[in-house]
C-alpha cells in the first residue's frame, strides 16, 4: 500500500503562511493497493490536489474507479467533493463507503450537500460520474481490490465518526480521523480494529489543555493518540487532523511532546510522524 496524504488539519481550512509546511486543506488520504485500486480515505478539501493528480491517468480518460471511505459527514470531510475534478468526468466510477443506516440514507446525505441552497450542482445526478453507496455495517469486511476494509464507528461529540483499517497481504493500516474517546480512551471493540496496525493514522487535534476545555467538539489530543497506539500494539502513530487555529510550530511541539509521552507509557518502539500535505509512507 502507498498511503499520500492530501489533507490533515480538522474543522476548517487553514490555508497562510504560519501553515504551510504541514498545510492547511481539510482530511483527504489516499491509498494505493498493490494491485493498483486506489481508495480514497475521505473528502475534505485536499482531495481537490489528488484530483488534478487523478486527472493525468485513468481519471482523465474517464475510465477511473475509485472507492471512497467517508468518516462521517462533517464539512471538513466532504467539502472538496463537489470540486473534486474527477467526478465531473463522465464514465468515472466511485463507490463510497460511509456512516448510515442504509446505503440510500448515505447517499441521501451527500445529495443534501448538492442542494441549490449550498451548491450550484443541484443533485448528485448532474456529476458526470456513476456514484454507488454503501452504508458500512460494524463486524462486516468489504473486498475492495484485494484490500480488506473494515470500519466501527467512534464517539464524536453528539455524533459517531468511522474508523476504518485495511488489510492487504498482511500489512494493516487505520485511519481514526475523529475519536471523541470517553474516560479511559478507546473501547475494546475500537482496539480490536487498531491491533497492531502497521500504521495507525489517528485523530491529534488538540494539545490536551485544548482538549479538556472543547469535549463537545469530540476529538482526540496527542496524548490520547499515544494511549490508544500503545494499548493497540500499533507500530507507527501518524498524528493527523489538527486544529485550524494551530501554527506549523504548535504542530511541531505536539509531535515532540507526543515523543516523549510514547516513551513514558512503554512506546518507546512506536514510530512516530505527524501527518503533512504531500506525506508519502510505504507499507
Ligand atoms: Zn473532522
């Protein structure tokens, strides 16, 4: 798997220059398969760079399948998707994947975010691209290329966020975007679905001050992204999904802070990257 990330700051867009080294455009990674599928982890407004990338192969010919894993559908998530230059390419498949109660109810929630009120598009109907949905079931695992997808949802403030990992000839990685833990951080289930993941790709969006005065915003600090790395067995944390309000420095100090509380709480062999526009990881 080759995972490039395209966007890693939380809530907002944070575009300036105290943002820059790690950028400033909402969630969006993306993940190529050995046997060449690309799954796109979902649509905040770095997918719009990925797209214009998509645009010189397959994606630009209009023969470009996809599969899109959609957290939740918060505007940091689903932002770039209706400047996302691919699907306006006809002939384009995506499928997406994402947090409902049926496949129609997912697909109902993306179409709302076309209303004239919002959108110039009107109705998913006029992306050029064929669109299909499914709503991801916990304890269910999807094939996708070869990848094995699973997804549980976390708590996220007065709502749930999907996590998703991927398995691919025994490699793993998890994408944990959005973890509002409760006391005691993630629940049994949640580290059944993180253990020992090559790469845990998890929520870091405030410093823990932050935190403990903005728990309705339901996210993760540093420190409970090096608790749940540790009690998961993972192998490499990647700090993602930071503050709007955060500067490139502030960023930097997490990610030294976050060093030292990995080797504190016997981390010490956890690798340790804080996530960045333009990031690539090899697995
Ligand atoms: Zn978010």
């Amino acid at each position: 798997m080759r995972i490039t990330f395209w966007g890693v700051r939380g809530a907002i867009p944070a575009p300036g220059p105290e943002t820059n080294r790690y950028g400033g455009n909402t969630s969006c990674v993306s993940v190529m398969s050995g046997a060449g599928h690309l799954i796109i982890l979902d649509m905040g407004t770095g997918i719009v760079r990925l797209g214009h990338a998509l645009l010189a192969g397959e994606m630009g010919k209009g023969q470009g399948f996809a599969s899109v894993l959609l957290s939740h559908a918060h505007w940091d998530h689903i932002q770039g998707f209706p400047f996302f230059p691919p699907v306006f390419v006809p002939g384009n498949r995506f499928h997406v994947y994402g947090n409902a109660h049926s496949s129609g109810l997912l697909e109902g929630i993306l179409e709302g975010q076309m209303n004239p009120h919002f959108s110039p598009i009107y109705t998913l109907k006029n992306l050029g691209s064929n669109i299909s949905f499914t709503a991801v079931m916990p304890d269910e695992s999807y094939d996708l290329g070869g990848i094995e997808l699973r997804g549980r949802l976390n708590p996220h403030g007065h709502t749930s966020a999907l996590a998703f990992r991927l398995d691919e000839a025994g490699r793993s990685m998890v994408y944990a975007p959005d973890a509002g833990y409760a006391d005691g951080g993630p629940t049994p289930e949640m580290l059944e679905l993180y253990r020992g993941a090559d790469i845990l790709i998890h929520d870091a969006t405030f410093t823990p001050t932050d935190r403990a005065t903005r728990l309705d915003r339901g996210n993760a600090s540093w420190a409970d992204a090096a608790a749940a790395a540790v009690a998961a067995g993972a192998k490499h944390l990647v700090l993602f999904h930071f503050d709007q309000d955060y500067a490139d420095d502030v960023v930097d100090g997490m990610l030294h802070a976050c060093r030292s509380e990995l080797d504190r709480i016997g981390g010490k062999k956890i690798a340790l990257t804080a996530a960045a526009e333009g990031l690539e990881l090899e697995l």
